[in-house]
C-alpha cells in the first residue's frame, strides 16, 4: 500500500480523533508505527544567536495574563524550529516560558520533514501533538472533520490578547474561505472568524540586493516605485557579466516570492478565481509576470538557468550568498539568519523597496505564515487553557521580538518590527522588512481546500518546464489550468461540505 493516504481514508479515520482497530489497521497496512514516545522536556539544540541576546523591549507590551497555580499540566509541542536562528529563538523561548509557567510542561517533538503525512496518520489514531506548528493546508483538510479545536471562547478571556496585534492572513489558523482579492475587494486586516490557533512563522517577498556588486557596477541604490521591466531589468543587464559568472538576478520557479508578485502587479487578481474553478493568477494580463521572469533567464540573460543554482552556490549555500549574484527576489528577506554566518563581512548587502509591475502603483507581495494549531488533542488531554496559553506566548511580543532578533521568519506580531533591535545590520535596510509587512493588499495561498496540496502541484508539474526551456510559458500556464481545474472539480462536494459547516454558502 503507498504511504500517501488518501484524504477520504484519513478523515474517515480523523473526526473526534479515537484510536479503532481500523485505525490502528490503517497505520499498521502503511508500514508506520506509533509515534515514539516524547522526549523528555528540553528546548532543541540551536546554533549561536546573533551578538545581541536580550529580548527587546516593546512599548506597552502588555503581560501575559495571569494562569491559576494548579497542578502540573504537560503539553506536546510539535515544531521543526530545531537548529539555525529559529532554534537559537525556540530554545530561547520555552526557557523563558518555562520560567514564567513552572506549571505547564511543555514537550517539545520535533517535526519531521514529512509531516504533512505523518501527522494525518497521527491525527487519525489519535496519537497527534496537542500544539503543533503546520499550515493552512492542514487546517482546511481536517478542521470540517473536528480535527482542531476552536479557541475564540478562550480568547475572549484573556486580557493579553488583542487581534488588532497581529498581522492577519486569512485561512491558516482561521476559517474564512476568503476569496475577496479574487472578486476585486479588500481582504480584512484584523483577525476574524473561527479560530484555532494563532500566527507564528511568517513570511513575505521582497529584495535583497549585493551593495558591493552594485557599486562595482554602477548601479544606483533604487527608489520607491522602481519598475521590473524599467530600472530593475537594466540594473540586472550591468551587473552580469556572464565570463566572470556574475549575475544580475536569480530567477527561479519559487512562486510565492518571485514570479507571482509580478504576476500581482500585472494584474492577476488572485491564485485562484472566487467560484473555485480554476487559475485567476493569470488572467487580466497576469501572465506577463511568468513570462517576465522566465525571461530572465532566457531572453535577457541576466540569470543563469536554475539547474546551474548548486554550482553558483559553491560553498556558500545559495546563489546570492556566494556573492555572484547582484539581486534576489525571494524569501532571504525574512530569513537573514540564515545567511548572515554564509555571507559575513565578504559584501555588503540591504533589503530594498520591491519593484513595481507594468502598472505601476504599488508593490504587490505575496506573504504566508505557519500557525500554531490547536488539536482537538488539547480537548481530549483537557489542558485546552494551556495549549492556548503557549500560542499566545509564541505568537506575542516577548518571543516575536526575540525572532527579530535572530531572524528566522518574518515575526507576525506588529510591534516585534518596530523595535532597534528589529532594523539592526546586517543586513542594510531591515526597516524595509515592516514595509513590506505593511504595504496593502499582500496576496495569501487561498488555503482553505479540503486538498490544498494535491491542487497546488500545479506550480511543480508546469511551470518548472517552461524556466527549464522545455515548454513555452503559455504551454505551461495551459497545462497548469486544466490540472487545477480538474483538482478543484474533484474536491468540490468536500469543499462544500465544509464551507456549509462553517455557516458559509455553497458554491
């Protein structure tokens, strides 16, 4: 039998989460075990934060409400935040929390690479993590089935907590089957609709740019509104020169943060239409940001192809790294953690305002968060209060502004931003970071699918092919559409059943 389960069989076997002999058959047919026992309390091992180690301050912060003393309670904690800047913050964190909370044991469970496998297996014997670190993916496939807890009741009985707070992206740890930006309206910006978790792991597009490639080159620190096809596109062309193997860009099949942000700002609308039938991202001239980008590589070469990034990359870990590549369009913007002990002192680098598609205005990002989840674990072990005690305290102002810091992901907590610590160097031009979290109208996944996943393999089995030169760009949107539309058709009774769960019309 494959290991990949079918989603029927899974939510079959999910609801209220009890272990039954068919089960326990399903784990058993598949090759897998029971999940091995937690290890024992400890934050996970973590390299070496950056210089500064103390927490920011955050005006009016305000304190975590008061948990009644009581017996000691455990909770399981599933999160891969294990090693690099996002350990050096994890570990960080639950020290802190275990001094505030002797109470409440926190166990914390690594997650494996496969977990977006594992855990349904865990969640239908009923073994699952009462807290666990996922994505919107997981909340649409399980949450019609009683697969998560709601917490708004809990909510409203903190005095720490405030939703107006947090940066909000609909459908991860929320229900909203929101599709405004697909009918031509605003999505909302404050936290709304039933709720079961918190944010957590943010992260957002933008640019990063080699300061010393670019004064070698002549090319001017950009301006606000700087456009992808004008200035961005000739400072590219001076900076390759393809005999040294340097390199004006890195243009890649990386669709949240490199090619779907043009295709916002040429005007696709959304990832997907409001009636969930198929691709919006490019219609209404959307499609010119695929090609632009593709074109990069093939007609303006100022990138080189994609199956070169491991040889540019040498020894540094990524292409911009290795200090041969003048502009990155991507995630390394909220991830500077990582790449700060690759890149040192070798050349200097800045974020920077993001280019602006053909129709000008504003610079359209395309932003994501991984959420702490609530489990219906957390009902079933009765320690529901705590779980949502840990959340609030990941997701607040004392462990988000420690992730400034360290700079793992982009922190979700408004205020984190807003600190010294926050727009620090290296890199340069870390206060671009809060602009891109603040610009309107950033575009989210449209999450909430029964099968998210199974429809957004989309992006993998087309569009790679078209910057592989294989396929054109049209070949590969063409191909790209009708896999969409026929994962969309074949979920659509579920997605209904879900929505009309929720109290929301059928579509």
């Amino acid at each position: 039998m494959s290991k990949r389960l079918s989603r029927r069989v899974m939510l079959r076997a999910a609801g209220a989460g009890a272990v039954g002999t068919g089960a326990a058959a399903v784990l058993a047919a598949c090759g897998e075990s029971q999940p091995a026992a937690p290890a024992a309390t400890a934050a996970p091992a973590a390299t070496a934060a950056p210089a500064t180690t103390a927490a920011p301050a955050m005006t009016a912060a305000p304190a975590m409400t008061a948990m009644p003393q009581q017996q000691s309670v455990t909770i399981r904690y599933v999160s891969d935040h294990t090693s690099g800047p996002r350990g050096a913050a994890m570990q960080w964190g639950l020290r802190q929390y275990a001094s505030m909370r002797p109470n409440i044991n926190v166990r914390f469970e690594p997650q494996p690479a496969d977990y977006r496998e594992t855990f349904p297996l865990q969640m239908a014997a009923g073994t699952q993590a009462e807290v666990a670190m996922l994505d919107g993916g997981m909340l649409g496939a399980f949450v019609a089935d009683g697969g998560f807890t709601q917490i708004n009741d809990v909510l409203d009985k903190r005095d720490d907590y405030d939703p107006s707070d947090y940066y909000f992206i609909p459908d991860l740890y929320t229900v909203n089957f929101d599709s405004t930006h697909a009918r031509g309206e605003s999505v909302p910006t404050v936290i709304e609709g039933d709720q079961f978790g918190l944010p957590f792991q943010g992260a957002t597009g933008g640019i990063l740019m080699n300061t010393t490639l670019a004064d070698q080159a002549g090319i001017e620190f950009p301006s606000k509104g700087w456009t992808y096809a004008g200035e961005f596109l000739e400072a590219s062309m001076m900076a390759t020169d393809p005999d040294t193997d340097q390199w004006g860009t890195w243009a890649r099949n990386d669709y949240e943060f490199q090619w779907a942000p043009m295709c916002f700002g040429a005007g696709g609308p959304a990832y997907r239409n409001a009636d969930e039938t198929g691709l919006a991202i490019f219609d209404d001239g959307g499609d010119w940001g695929l090609k632009f980008s593709v074109g990069l590589i093939h007609d303006d070469a100022v990138s080189f192809p994609d199956s070169e990034s491991k040889r540019v990359s040498g020894e540094f870990g990524n292409p911009f790294a290795s200090g041969k590549v003048w502009s990155w369009l991507g995630s390394g913007v909220y991830s500077s953690g990582f790449h700060i002990p690759r890149i040192k002192e070798r050349f200097g680098w800045s974020l920077g305002p993001m280019p602006v598609g053909p129709l000008g205005g504003t610079a359209l990002h395309d932003w994501n968060d991984q959420p702490n989840l609530i489990t219906n674990g957390a009902q079933r072990m009765g320690n529901l209060e705590q779980a949502v005690d840990l959340v609030i305290f990941l997701g607040g102002a004392e462990y988000q502004g420690r992730v400034s810091i360290d700079r793992g992901h982009l922190p979700m907590y408004k205020a984190a931003l807003e600190t010294p610590e926050a727009t620090n160097a290296p890199p340069e031009g870390m206060e671009w970071l809060k602009d891109y979290a603040d610009t309107p109208e950033a575009r989210h996944l449209m999450m909430a699918l029964p099968n998210w996943w199974e429809m957004n393999e989309w992006r993998n089995a087309f569009i790679t092919s078209a910057y592989l030169g294989d396929k054109t760009v049209d070949e590969s949107i063409d191909g790209a559409k009708k896999w969409v539309a026929d994962a969309l058709e074949g979920q659509r009774d579920n997605l209904n059943n879900a929505r009309t769960t929720f109290g929301f019309t059928p579509l």
